[in-house]
C-alpha cells in the first residue's frame, strides 16, 4: 500500500500542477503491435491483419498497470493501405486512457519493385478518465480512527477528450526496413482540470532479415524513441525455424527481454518476459508479461515476409 500511495501522489501532482507532460505506453513485443508502433505498418503485407496485444506491466505492485490493444489492418489495391487502432490503458485502479485511430498508408514501389516507400497519417480521438472514488486523499484519515471521512470535493475534471495526429514513413528494400513515426504532431492537452500536454514521441525504427535454405532465420533489429525528457532505445535478435521463434532483447536502462513465438496456419501467438533493470526492480515488481496474437487471411506478399517473420 506504501508504493501505491506514491504513485496515486505521482499521479495527483501531475494532474494538479500548472503544466505537466504525459507519455505513451511501450510494448516490448513492438513489431507485434505493428501500425502501434509506426502508422505506416498500415497494409505492409497483402493480407487482412488482426493482431491484439495485452501487457501486465509490474503485476507485484498494488493496483493494476494494464494495456490492452487492437488493431485492424489490410492492404486494397489501388487505395493503399487501411487500418484502425484501438487501446485501453489502465494506470492503478483511477486512472484509465483510452484511443481509437483510423489509419491510410499509400504504397509506392520503385525500381522494378525493389524499393517500397510508405508514408501514413493516423487520425485518432482519445479519453483520459479519473475514478475518484478510487482515490485516497490526506483529509479522509484520522490519526485515531484511520480512513474516517468521505472526500466531498472533485479537485479535478473527472474526463478529457482530445483529438490526436500520427504519421510515419516506412522504406524497405532487400532485407532492410527503415522507418520513422512522429505520434502526437498537436501535443493535444489532455489535462483533467489543468495543462497536461501529450509531447510528441519521435521513433526510429531499423531492422534486418536473414533467411537461408533450411528456413531457419535471424533479425536483428533496432528502436528508438524520444518523447519529451524520456528516450529508450531497445537492441533485439530474433531467430526462428519454419513455425517457431525465439529472441533476446535489452532496453537501455530498463530491462533484459526473452521472447518466443509459434504459428500454426493463419494464427500466431507470442510472449516476452521483461526482467526489470532499473531502480523500480529493488520493489520487486516482477517484470513484465506481454501478450500477442495474430491472424492473417488471404494474400501472399513474399517481398516483405522478413518483417512478417518477426512481427509473426
């Protein structure tokens, strides 16, 4: 209860103070939360894409650190590529985020199609909801009685929506991948009866596939992200055989990730485990679980089945 007092103070003097900057959540499986990711994902691969994503981020800790998403994604010839993005994120057991995108990613294949460039725009609407009843402020305990008193006043609006903008831009060749997305071009204020502005969150994206004869296959991979103060960058190596893949990867600062993955026919299924490294482990946190599930129907692109092999 002394760690969850903390961080509903966290929350409270964010919300409260005069200007104050929030931050998206990350999914360690990021290839697997595709147009998450980048919005240029949007149709990469000829096929209808349903992919949902589940992260318990510190399950030890009091309250509930959960984030849900969802994505639909396919590619229509002559349009380009069309998606929508859906996700819930729960902070504790007050504070929940929610958001749903519409995304269109045009594709241009130059050079005999050995070079395919994607740009995309996502525009999205997002909620940010306070339970107050969930929350326990210092008027309410009484030295002898402990929690003895009803909170009767709300400091803060209890809902915000605001209107959001992503782009990105994808280019691939060969075995290569580069991509580049800037979320949040309007730093929309998401604050419940205050500033808090969304910062925008730059990433850029590299990752390298390998197959040789005997479909076993490696690729490595590189992110980086950038969103006000905070910047991550996570190294990974992914390596699999035919329907089954493994890999290991580092978040500077952060965490140790070990993940594995199995397909069989349409469907995929994938799990990280991320052993924490920073200063929140001496709470024993208990890391981080994450979950992927992916379904592809219809369509054979064999040009981009490297991102295919580690997006699964």
């Amino acid at each position: 209860m002394r760690l969850f007092r903390k961080l509903l103070f966290l929350v409270l003097l964010l919300g409260c103070s005069g200007i104050s900057f929030a931050q998206d959540k990350v999914f360690t499986q990021s290839y697997s939360a595709p147009i998450y990711l980048n919005p240029a994902f949007t149709g990469y691969t000829d096929e209808v894409r349903i992919v949902s994503n589940y992260r318990n981020a510190w399950p030890a800790l009091n309250g509930q650190f959960i984030t849900h998403n969802v994505s639909y994604d396919q590619y229509i010839n002559k349009l380009g590529g069309v998606g929508l993005n859906m996700m819930r994120d729960k902070e504790g057991d007050a504070l929940k985020t929610y958001s749903v995108s519409i995304n269109y990613s045009p594709m241009f294949r130059l050079f005999k199609e050995k070079l395919s460039i994607s740009p995309a725009i996502e525009l999205g609407w997002r909620r940010k909801t306070l339970d107050w009843s969930k929350l326990v402020f210092g008027n309410q305990i009484d030295d002898r009685f402990g929690f003895a008193h009803q909170q009767s006043t709300e400091l803060m609006e209890p809902q915000s929506d605001v209107l959001d903008i992503n782009s990105g831009i994808l280019i691939s060749h060969g075995g290569f991948v580069y991509g580049i997305a800037v979320h949040h071009l309007t730093t929309p204020d998401e604050g419940l009866g205050s500033v808090s502005l969304l910062p925008r969150k730059y990433t850029g994206h590299i990752l390298y596939s390998l197959e040789f004869e005997n479909e076993f296959r490696f690729s490595p991979s590189v992110i980086f992200q950038r969103q006000g103060d905070f910047q991550m960058m996570t190294l990974g190596i992914m390596s699999g055989f035919k329907d089954v893949k493994f890999g290991i990867a580092y978040r500077n600062g952060d965490s140790f990730i070990a993940m594995a993955g199995y397909r069989h026919k349409a469907f995929a299924l994938n799990y990280s485990y991320d052993v924490t490294t920073s200063k929140l482990n001496i709470q024993n946190s208990n890391g981080s679980h994450e979950l992927s599930l992916t379904a592809k129907f219809g369509g054979k692109d064999e040009k981009r089945k490297g991102v295919d092999f580690v997006s699964f």
